[in-house]
C-alpha cells in the first residue's frame, strides 16, 4: 500500500471517529451508529469504551 493510500485510510478512520461522536451526541443508539457508519456495533462499542484505539493503531474491526 503506497504512503497516499495509508493517509486515506488514516483520514476515513477519523471522519468515522468523528461522526461516531455526533451520533453519540444526538443520542442515536450504538445498533443504530453501527448501521450508519458500516460496521458491527461491536466495532462501535470498542471505540466507544477507548476511542483513541482503532484499527489506525493495530486493532481490527471487527
């Protein structure tokens, strides 16, 4: 995977951060966030419980 690549995916995993904890504001259930962002609400638990962990720091989705 070429550098431009990585920082692509480095920036999608934060837009998804960031819009996980918009969700969370408005009040939008996890089953709902997981929905939304395209991946399993055990994903959005994960990040919930330690959101600087994610894929971008060796964990997978999942």
């Amino acid at each position: 995977m070429s550098n431009l690549d990585d920082e692509i995916l480095k920036e999608l995993q934060m837009l998804r951060k960031l819009k996980m904890m918009e969700l969370t504001e408005a009040g939008f259930p996890q089953s709902k966030m997981a929905e939304a962002l395209g991946v399993s609400a055990r994903t959005v638990r994960r990040l919930m419980a330690n959101p600087k962990k994610g894929k971008d720091n060796g964990q997978q989705e999942g």
